[in-house]
C-alpha cells in the first residue's frame, strides 16, 4: 500500500453511510419516476400501500417520494416504525398538525396493532391528510407498487456504489451474495460489506480509487420512533 493510500484509506462504498435509504436513488423502472408515482398517489386519492418482503428497497423508495410529495403541495410527515413498535408515537398528530402536513408516511405499518391502525386512519380522514404505508403484506389499501428485487437490479445497485471503472466485485460475488440472502438486498449490501473488507486477503482485487457515491438530497421530513401506546 503506498504512502498515500496509508494516509487516505479507501472507504468501504458498502458502509451504511452510503446505503442508507436516502444516500442512493431507488432505481425506477424507464421510464417511471418519483414525480409519476406521486401523481398515481394523487390517483389513489392519497391513500395507498407499498409492499415488499425484507430489504426490497420499500424505504428507499419512501426516501425518493417524500421529496416529490414536497414539490407537489403534500408535505409528508414520516413515521418509521421499528420491530416491536405497535403504536404511533404520541406525538404524531401535533407533529403533522405543526408541520401542516398534507399526508403521512408509514413505513413499517404492518408493525401497528389493529386498534392503532383503525386510529391512524380515523384521524387522517377527520384532518383529511393523505397516508402512504410501506408493508411486508397487503394491508388492504390500494396498492402503489409492490417491490420484487432481482439480480439485475442488484447489479445495477452495486454498480452505483463502486468507483467508476474499478471493478472491485466481481458480478459473480453479487449473484451468490444475492442468492445466500435470498433475494434480500439490505443483507446483500452488508454481506458485500464483509467481502469488501476481506479484499486484501485474496476474495476481490486491490483498490486504489476512492468510491465516488451518487447522494440524494434528504427530504423535508419528520421522522420519528413510537415512544410509547395509545
């Protein structure tokens, strides 16, 4: 390793920095875009679901709509709901009420019991803001997209994270970190975490570039974590 290298060690382009929802763009199909999916949203007339297994991509995509909702006159509230979270938080109303929302963005809905789904929807209805929810499962609103990771896209994914002309992983390493992941592309990404790290003991070719990341300009949101029943 040279002296240089020593001093500026290249960064892993698989660090959760540059994989966090919001860090790199969700990759639409052609054609299709964040401003498109907003106006079928509109369609829907502001209520609809996202559906995706595990690390399919549903809060990347969540990261891309809520700036186009800002452009269009919907200012988004999002809620992100972790593993064990049953509730809103407490404070959701006065926040959204604060921000002048115009719709609410759940991402983790399936985490709601019934009882505080029932309230969420009886309370965006009497303020007569839009919800957006993202789900493993169909929750029984209309459906705005249903997300279905394939290898292609993980391709296409890692290519985005890699330096330009470096080829550091192989497409082969990508096709079984997919496949051992099951498809699952947030475990993909960490396992190539690993991969990437063990590049110097013979899995991948030695880098010399530092990995140049395309970011997206976070959203005008809020987002918060249950704190507690209702």
């Amino acid at each position: 390793m040279t002296k240089q290298c020593e001093m500026y060690p290249v960064p892993n382009p698989f660090s959760t920095r540059y994989i966090r929802p919001g860090a790199i763009g969700y990759l639409f199909e052609p054609g299709d875009s964040a401003e498109k999916v907003v106006r079928r949203l509109a369609d829907f007339g502001r209520k609809a679901q996202i559906i995706g297994p595990h690390g399919s991509g549903k809060s990347t995509l969540v990261a891309e709509l809520l700036a186009a909702l800002g452009h269009a006159g919907k200012r988004p509230l999002l809620v992100a709901l972790h593993d064990g979270e049953r509730s809103m938080p407490r404070d959701w109303v006065s926040q959204a009420r604060a921000l002048s929302a115009g719709i609410v963005v759940v991402d983790g809905y399936e985490q709601l019991s019934y009882l505080s789904r029932w309230r969420l929807n009886a309370r965006c209805r009497r303020h007569g803001w839009g919800l957006l929810v993202t789900s493993h499962k169909d929750v029984g609103l209309p459906t705005l997209s249903t997300l279905a990771p394939d290898l292609p896209t993980a391709q296409q994914v890692v290519e985005r994270l890699l330096s330009s002309g470096i080829d550091t992983i192989s497409r082969e390493t990508v096709a079984e970190c997919f496949a051992s992941t099951d498809g699952n592309m947030r475990e993909m990404l960490f396992t190539l975490y690993d991969r990437y790290e063990g590049r110097g003991s013979g899995q991948t070719s030695s880098v010399t570039m530092v990995a140049s990341v395309p970011l997206v300009a976070p959203a005008t949101s809020v987002t918060h974590r249950s704190t507690g029943g209702r």
